[in-house]
C-alpha cells in the first residue's frame, strides 16, 4: 500500500473511487518530485502534523485532492498545515533506524564554502568524534561527553530519555515546556526569561524533526505540534522537499513522502546551543544512524 492509500485508509471514513485516488497520487507524485505541475522554487518547508478534526480532515484533502493538469499553470494546491499532516503521518509508519553512532551532518544548501558545515557522530555513552572547519577536514575525537549526550535546546538527555518522551503532541509540549521551566539555562543577558523558554520549546520541536534520534511516534509528535502553531505558510517546491515559513520566522525543507527535514535556517548543536543560518538558503541536514566511522 502506497503512502496516499495509507493516509487515505487510516483518517477517511468514505472509499473514494480508485479514480479519484489514481488522480491524487499523480498530483501529489508531481509535487513531490518536481515535476512539470510544480515549477514553483521560491522558498522553504517544513512538515509536521495534528490529529485534530480539522487536522484529519485537511489529510484526508491530500487524499483526495483532484489533480491539476499536468501542463497547466503552477497550482498552489496545499496549505503548509497539509503538508505538515502528511510528513507526520509518514514520519510515524517509517522504519526506525539503528546503529553504533548517531550521525548528524550539516552543509550550506547553496554550496558555498561555510564556517557552518561540520559533522558529527556521537554514541549513546557520549563519545564523540567531529569533523568540520575546526579540525582542517578532519575526523577527530573529542572528550566523552556525559552520559545525557542529546540536547533540548537547555535540556540534556539520554537516548532512554529522549526515546520515552510523550507521543502525544499536546503532552510532548507540555513535557518540554516544564523541563525548561525546570532548567537552569541562561542567556548573556541572563535567565531565561518566558519567552525566551518559548522559543525553545519551539526549537525544541525543530530539533525532535531534524537533528535528533527521536522513535518515528515522537518525530510524528513533534510535527503535529509544529502543526497546531497557527500560520504556517507553504512556500512551494524546493530541492529536497517543500518549503514551509513557521511562524516563529524559521524556515524548514521537508519531504512529506518520508516525513524527513533535508533543510533549515535554524538548528540546535550537540551541546544544545542554537545556530541561527546567516545564509538566506539555510543549510542542508542529514541525520541517521549509522554503523561507519570515516576514518
């Protein structure tokens, strides 16, 4: 079963004729993969998604959706909330990873020579090894980090801890919010204050889809509660996905066939502080588990 049969299966009470779905798939296969029906490249996106009534019901449109001519002008055919309810659902039935080291690797999008590439691995114990401008292009192990090696923004965590985090939107908000309320993080200008622990809260969400080794059920949560912030502006097709504009200003590229983020304007280091991308392209981002340490 493909990924629209599967939406379609899970959020519509009603078979839609398999006319209809042999339409919708066509549509939505052209806008994934750039094709003729979506020559638009004018920004950035993001995925994400919540189960709410009208969360449900704006999936099941990506069901359903008739499909613009293939010759015809560029439709916006899908808001940003769709998008983010699609990657969700995907995020949530994808395989999960596994592997010795959690790989994170991060380059200029518009392949500009940048102080921002680097990548790095880093085991579940805390060891690390890095390799970026700092090290001359090459790999190089660091001092073991703590046992609590993940970052939430101004939380640290061990992978058990972040793997047991609420698959529930509403609850994983909440759980983040309180963990920051809790920590005793601090700015240059001094502790937090309310909205600065607003503000990482939502990077937090952005690091569960991008950098992190969340379960699919927690990356699945993290987009519907990126979902639910009202404002999410589609910004059409762009290389590795669709471009979203969240309300908070940041910019996110995600393929909402797998529920991945191949792009961003902001992203949380592994000592959890937060790089904001000078670069108006934002970075490209890869993230996976991986059994391979490049020597």
């Amino acid at each position: 079963m493909n990924d629209l049969q599967t939406l379609r299966a899970a959020l519509t009470p009603e078979e839609p004729s398999q006319d209809v779905v042999d339409r919708s798939r066509h549509q939505l296969q052209n806008r994934i993969r750039g094709g003729r029906a979506a020559r638009r490249r004018t920004g950035w996106l993001v995925a994400g998604a919540g189960l709410t009534a009208a969360a449900a019901a704006a999936a099941v449109a990506i069901a359903v959706m008739p499909a613009a001519p293939v010759d015809g002008p560029p439709v916006q055919t899908f808001s940003g909330q769709e998008i983010l309810l699609a990657a969700a659902t995907a995020a949530e039935r994808s395989p999960e990873g596994t592997g010795t080291y959690w790989h994170v690797k991060v380059a200029e999008a518009d392949g500009a020579a940048a102080s921002t590439d680097y990548e790095y691995w880093i085991k579940p114990d805390g060891q690390l090894w890095m390799r970026g401008a700092k090290t001359g292009g090459k790999v190089m192990p660091l001092k073991a980090n703590s046992a609590t090696p993940f970052s939430l923004v101004a939380v640290d965590l061990t992978l058990e801890q972040l793997r047991a985090l609420p698959t529930d939107p509403d609850a994983l908000k909440a759980w983040i919010a309180e963990a920051h309320e809790r920590s005793d993080a601090r700015t240059s200008a001094g502790e937090f204050t309310a909205s600065d622990r607003e503000q990482a809260s939502f990077q937090s969400l952005i690091s569960l889809v991008s950098t992190l080794p969340a379960t699919p059920e927690v990356r699945a949560a993290a987009f519907r509660a990126i979902a639910n912030h009202p404002g999410v502006e589609n910004l059409g097709t762009v290389p590795g996905g669709h471009g979203l504009l969240l309300p908070t200003g940041e910019r996110l590229v995600v393929d909402p066939a797998t529920g991945r983020v191949n792009g961003t304007s902001v992203f949380v280091t592994m000592d959890g502080a937060v790089y904001k991308v000078a670069n108006p392209a934002g970075v490209k981002i890869n993230a996976e588990w991986t059994d391979t340490l490049p020597a």
